[in-house]
C-alpha cells in the first residue's frame, strides 16, 4: 500500500522537491538558532512567545478542524464525507506533527525536553497539552491507517477501531481547549484571560481546518482528479461558514466587554491591534500588527459572504478564495494577533513589539514545509487507494 | 505498555484534580493581624484576604522614601545583587536579564491610581524584583517543576531541569523572570557579557529562565539577602527581611506599624514584597 | 513477497558492515588507551564517600547534593569519609576546593571515558593552577 506514496507526474515530484528545499532551509536555519540560542529570533524579555507558539496555537486549531469532517461520517454515518473524513484524519496527523516541532523549536533547552516526562507536573497546562497532542497524534495516526488498509484490501474497517475513533471526537476538542488554557488561566494578560478563549479558539479552528481543507480538495480536483463531491463541498461550506460566523460574534463579545466595560486592561491589547498602543513612559505609539489585523477582519467578513455565493453559484474558483481569505484572515487572528497582542502591554506596561528574524521565519517556513510532505504523501496515499477501491467497485 | 502509561496519565489527572480541590476545601480563615492580607484595597472587601499563615514565609518590606532621599542607593543595591549572581548585561535590551531593577510609580504599580500624584511620587524610582508570591502563578504554570516554591516560602529556579519553554514568563504577572536568549558566558565586540565573574556562584547557560532567589543561599545561613544588606549598610531600615509568618520578626512589626502595598493585589498571588510609599 | 532473494542480500550485507566494526574492535587487539592515572591530592586523607564510589558514582552524589540544596534547602556541610574535614555540598565550592585543577581531576578522565558533562556550561571552575587562567 505505502509504495503508492512512490508512483507521481512530474508535478508531484516538483512539489515535494521544493518543499525538501525550504525543509533543508529550515534545517539550517535551526542550527543557526541551536548554536547561537533563542536570540537569533525576535523575541525578547518582554514578548516571550513570537511566531513559533502563534504557529503552534493556529495549527491546533487546524488539526482540531479535522473533527468537524470526522464528526459527521462516523457519528451521523453521512455518506458524503466518505472521501473527506480520512482526508481530516490525515490533515490532522501533518497539522500535529507542526504543532510537535514548533514547541521544539521554541524550547530554550530542546535536549532537555524530556523532562516534561521525567518529572511530571500536573498542575502545569503544558504537562496535559502534551498528553493531548501526542494522544490525538496517536489516535489518528491509528484510526486513518486502520481504515485506509482496510478500503486498500476492499473490506470494511474492523469494529475494534470504532472506540478509537469515537474517542477521538471529544478529544479533537480537548486539544483545542487545553491549547486555549494556556493561555486563558494567567493572571495578568488580560487579553487572553477571557473564558471565551477556549470557543473562540474551537470556532476558528472549525473554520480554518475544513477551509484548508476544502483548499487542497479543490487543488486536488484539479491535479490529481480526485473530485471529493458537490454535496461534500455544500456541506464543507455550511459548516466553515456557521464557524466562521461564531468566531467574529465572539470576537464582538470580546469588543464589548472590553469597551464597554471601559476598564483599561481589557481595552489595552485590543487597542493595540486594532488601533495602536501609546507607551505613556516614552509617548511612542506602537502600531506594527493594526493593518494586519484589520485586513484580517475584512478578509474574514469578505470570506463569509463570498463563501455562501459561491455555493449558490457553483464556482470552484470563487470558493477557493474564500476559503484562502477565510484561512489567512484566522491564521492573522491566531497565528499572529493572539500570541503576540497578549505580551502587549507588558506586565510593567511598556509597550515592546516583537518582529521576527530572517532565521526564524525560515525555520518556520521549514516546519510548515515539513507538514505540507508530510500531507502531501498522507494525500498521494489516500488517493491512490480510494481510486483503487472504487474502480473495484465499479467493476465488480 | 501503552496501557500502564496510560493508567499512570490518568491517576496524575487524577491526583491533579485532587491537588487542586483539596486547598479549596481548606480553611478559608481570615488572615490575623500580621496577615499580609490588609494591603489589599478596602473596595475589593474579604475576597483579596489571605489565608491563616501556615510555615515560614520570607519576604521583603521596602521603603521607597529612603530610596528616594538616597539617590544611588537602588543601583548599588541591583550592582551588589547582579556582581555576585553573575547575572550578564547584554548590548540589546531585548536580550536584557534582570534580577532587581528600578522602575517608575506608574509601571510597578500600574493597578493604582497615578493620576495627580504628588511630584515625589511621580519622579521616584521604586525597587522591583521576583514577588516570591505565596500563591505563585509561574511555578503552577512550568511544566517540569523547574521552578517550585521551598520551604522558606521562596520561589526557586532549578537552571539543571529548566527546558526554557518561557510559560513561566508568560505567567508572571510582574515581569521578574529574564531568559538567557543567548550565552551569557559570551562577549561581543570584544566586551564580555558578564565583566568579572564571581567564582563562588555560578553562571548561567542559554536557553533557560533566571530570577531572584532572595538569596536563599545567604539566608539560609542567618544572613540577610545581598540587596538588604546594601542598603542598610547606608540607610538602616531602607528594606526589611524576614519571615512574614513569625509575629515577632522584625519585618512583621514594620508591617504592623507601618501602611504599605503590593504589587496587583487582585490577581491574588499574594506578593511577599511590600512597599511603603 | 516480491523480491525475496534481494531483500534477503540486502540485510546479509547490512550485518555484516554493522558487525564488522564490532570484529575490528576485537580482532585489532592493542588499540586501548592508557588508563588515566589517579590525581592524587596532596594533603587530604580522604573525599566525602570511598574512592571506589567516587570514581563510578560521582555524579549521582552531585545531583543528590543539587536535589537537596537547591529544592530542599538542605545546605548543611558534610563530613569526609574519615571526619577530617568538613566540605560544603557545591560543585564549586565544595569539590573543587581540594580537587583545584578541573584539567587533571575532571577532563583527564572524562576524555577518556568520552562523556561531556554539561557541569561547566554554568559553574565556574577555579582558575587552573598551571597556566593560571580561568577556564570558563
């Protein structure tokens, strides 16, 4: 089955050649970063957490967006998504394995990371964020394997693996929530210390994972005729939509809560995202992220509308935009505002900004490279079989 | 194998949740007199109060005033502090590591009100340092017991098991801790980091997390932390150690005497650093 | 399976590059290095546990000394072996009080046994008796 991964055009080898590149780029990059230290990042005393965390953060939400093409397959038997749900398994298996090497890369003392194991603090959110990811790494890596051998040798999958992939459901949850209890249980951010955290962080995870999805899907269709069905796709857009949706009313409560309550610490990092933060010690204003989260706003709103027209007009280019305005406005939210708004202003309230290195945009490049082959074989895998599988069915 | 793991994962989820309740279920006793609980503001009511001392408790009383008429004082007391602990001074503030440090009114204390505050108060230069709270977030946050609470009630750093993860940093809600982004034990344009080092103490290596230990070294041997002693080597009662828990130390009859504050008293960390104003 | 024959070559020419090293080390007879010599300290009877202990187990008394100092707060001296001296449970300022040159009594040995502690990454050691200057 695995020597599928071996047969492609000239396209397929092109892709994974480039990405072997920027993965060799990042390879180096890191290096540089492992002899010199963290210092060859942006980061500093007072933003601690810079592009590597907000990666991790984003990409959780990814794997956990694998649920919702799951979710109805498997616990509402929806036939349609029989093309799409291991397709979410697998993107989940890659957006896990990112998540893993962005929390490696960020690590002071990457050797030492064992210690999370070797002393265990259960009071820490990162003790139970490891348990979580690597659970659901594992969960998935089993349940997409099982299922996928089985349509390879054209038999239904075993009844052992179902406990697994039911497990998997509240789980896909779990990782998200626990990713957002990072965040939301510190005293003194603010921003982040919001209850709302942990659905936000579900409901842009629901919109960003089957919007990436949804993406390749159509690359998919166009490169390797593989077509996932009209009605997958309808559905795919009501449930990135009605997600989308719930994040930007969250998003809102966030607003109001903040301005309306008028108390200065809520309004401090939202000030600073959307509009700009006067340090009051030196009267600078600090303004680097406000035009990328604005855009990331309007894209998303933009994304919405054009995503339920494209429905209505069946246009495969239209929904493609959409869903890449829908994925990049998220991944600005909580790829880059989230982390990096939160260490503003800083517990001293100084207003420092955090700008990422050349070495540190490629290692990050790297990883995202990393996970892009690792979901392109995944993808090249369940292709192959999946044609197989039907063509045999066809036949017999 | 794959199943012990797992029965050992949730027996910790277990006793986690066990860790947690327990002190919740506990007394909830206001504090007595010495309590460290009357800085908190009168408005927040009994919800800020701390709980009925239990153990050793050392903590710090700092007069700012006497800082104030001494100009000089706090820096002689932040050079004692970082000469001795090697701590390094980098070229670039964003690789900046600091133990003890000065800062403005408004920035130690951004919660109180600085409006139309007296022109002493607005030029003063007032101490910060790790809180070594009683209910420290940092230490609930690391995920490998790097950095913990002793028995003295002080936060420590264990530099041998630090993964330099930073959660901890996130979590201070006092900007105390610094990182070691690069080595401290390097140079740049010929100027090492770290001018003379102390060989009695060690340094530190990239990639982990630093704070003040208040000197539970020194202390440990009956002796006051370096920065107190500097500074009541020049102006007696500038700062004040001790055990916060015992009735009769010295710092609890300041602490009875005198008004002073905390830093964010209602995120309830409940500092151990206190500050007559 | 497909490709039996070739498979079956393969892993016969894998064992033997891997065992080949492991025949070399044992056929090629005198390839051992010295053996470090004793640093022996003048002055001192004896060290905080039996010599034999030292030697193999140094580094788990140290990182028991670390556990009790630094999270316990046992900071207390310890007595050597025969109650001549009393020696304070640091690397820096314990060990290395007696043992003053980290050259003989620490790299002499750990090249040998090819293990790189991280030990002086932060510890200082003291300022090499010989060349009379501080290694850091």
């Amino acid at each position: 089955m695995v020597d599928k991964i071996l047969k492609g055009n000239g396209l397929y080898w092109g892709w994974l050649t480039l990405l072997l590149m920027i993965m060799g780029a990042g390879a180096v990059a890191y290096l540089v970063q492992f002899n010199y230290g963290l210092g060859a990042t942006g980061m500093s005393r007072d933003v601690t957490w810079g592009i590597y965390i907000s990666q991790f953060t984003f990409l959780v939400g990814v794997a956990a967006g694998g649920l919702m093409l799951v979710l109805p397959y498997y616990l509402h038997d929806y036939k349609s998504f029989g093309r799409i749900t291991l397709l979410g398994e697998f993107m989940a298996i890659a957006a896990v394995a990112m998540c893993l090497m962005f929390i490696i890369a960020d690590l002071g003392q990457p050797m030492r990371a064992m210690n999370v194991i070797l002393h265990p603090s259960p009071n820490s959110m990162l003790f139970y964020d490891m348990i979580v990811l690597n659970g659901y790494l594992f969960l998935n890596v089993l349940c997409g394997f099982v299922v996928l051998s089985s349509e390879y040798r054209g038999i239904k999958y075993p009844n052992w693996v179902k406990p697994f992939i039911y497990l998997s459901i509240p789980w896909a949850v779990s990782i998200h929530t626990v990713t957002a209890f990072l965040y939301c249980g510190l005293p003194g951010r603010h921003f982040w210390l919001t209850a709302v955290l942990a659905p936000r962080f579900l409901a842009s995870a629901f919109a960003a994972g089957p919007a990436l999805l949804m993406v390749i899907a159509l690359i998919m269709k166009r490169t390797a005729n593989f077509d996932v069905g009209q009605t997958a796709k309808d559905k795919l857009v009501t449930i990135i939509g009605y997600a989308a949706i719930i994040n930007f009313f969250l998003l809102g409560c966030e607003v109001f809560v903040g301005y309306y309550s008028n108390i200065p610490g809520h309004m401090h990092t939202l000030d600073y995202l959307f509009f700009g933060l006067v340090d009051h010690s030196t009267g600078v204003m600090h303004n680097n992220l406000v035009p990328f989260m604005r855009a990331s706003v309007a894209m998303g709103i933009v994304g919405i509308g054009m995503l339920f027209l494209a429905r209505k007009q069946k246009s495969d280019a239209m929904l493609a935009t959409s869903c890449i305005l829908i994925f990049v406005a998220f991944w600005i939210d909580k790829g880059l505002g989230l982390v990096l708004g939160g260490f503003v202003p800083s517990p001293m309230e100084h207003v420092v900004e955090y700008v990422p290195t050349v070495v540190e945009l490629t290692v990050t490049a790297g990883v995202w490279s990393t996970g892009f082959f690792i979901l392109t074989l995944l993808y090249k895998l369940v292709v192959a079989v999946k044609r197989d599988s039907e063509a045999t069915l066809k036949i017999s | 194998m794959d199943n012990t793991r797992r029965k050992f994962l949730k027996l910790a989820g277990l006793t986690a949740v066990a860790g947690v309740t327990v002190p919740m279920l506990g007394s909830k006793a206001l504090a007595a007199d010495h309590g460290g609980g009357h800085a908190a503001p009168a408005e927040h009511g009994g919800g800020h109060q701390e709980e009925a001392p239990t153990g050793v408790r050392q903590g710090l009383v700092i007069d700012t005033g006497k800082f104030h008429d001494n100009p000089g004082l706090a820096e002689k007391c932040q050079k004692v502090c970082h000469d001795y602990h090697n701590v390094p001074k980098f070229p670039t503030s964003k690789d900046e590591i600091k133990w003890i440090w000065t800062d403005k009114f408004p920035n130690v204390f951004p919660d109180h009100s600085h409006y139309k505050k007296d022109d002493r108060m607005s030029s003063m230069n007032i101490l910060a340092l790790c809180n070594h709270c009683d209910n420290p977030p940092c230490v609930r946050a690391c995920p490998t017991k790097a950095t913990f609470k002793n028995k003295d009630g002080v936060v420590m750093m264990d530099f041998h098991r630090c993964i330099g993860c930073r959660f901890c940093m996130a979590a201070c809600p006092y900007g105390a801790r610094s990182f070691n982004w690069r080595s401290p034990r390097g140079s740049e344009d010929g100027h090492p980091f770290i001018e003379n080092y102390n060989p009695k103490f060690p340094t530190r290596m990239r990639g982990v997390v630093e704070k003040c230990s208040l000197c539970s070294w020194r202390t440990k041997q009956g002796k006051d932390p370096l920065c107190v002693e500097e500074a009541n080597k020049e102006v007696e009662g500038a700062m004040v150690f001790g055990d916060l828990n015992d009735p009769n130390s010295e710092i609890s009859k300041v602490l009875r005497n005198r008004f002073t504050i905390q830093r964010k008293p209602s995120l309830g960390t409940k500092p151990s650093i206190f500050y007559i104003i | 399976m497909y490709d039996k024959g070739k498979v079956l070559l393969g892993l016969a020419i894998f064992l033997v590059l891997a065992l080949s090293v492991v025949g070399y080390n044992m056929t090629a007879g005198d390839n051992k290095k010295p053996e470090p010599e004793d640093a022996k300290l003048k002055g001192y009877t004896a060290c905080v546990k039996k010599t034999d202990y030292m030697k193999s187990s140094h580094m788990v008394l140290l990182n028991q000394w670390r556990d009790e100092v630094i999270r316990e707060g046992k900071r207390e001296m310890v007595e050597t072996a025969d109650g001549s001296l009393m020696v304070e449970k640091s690397l820096q300022n314990g060990c290395m009080k007696c043992h003053t040159s980290k050259v003989k009594f620490c790299d002499t040995c750990h090249q040998y046994a090819s293990v790189k502690p991280y030990c002086w990454d932060c510890h200082l050691a003291p300022v090499e008796p010989t060349d009379g200057k501080e290694a850091h």
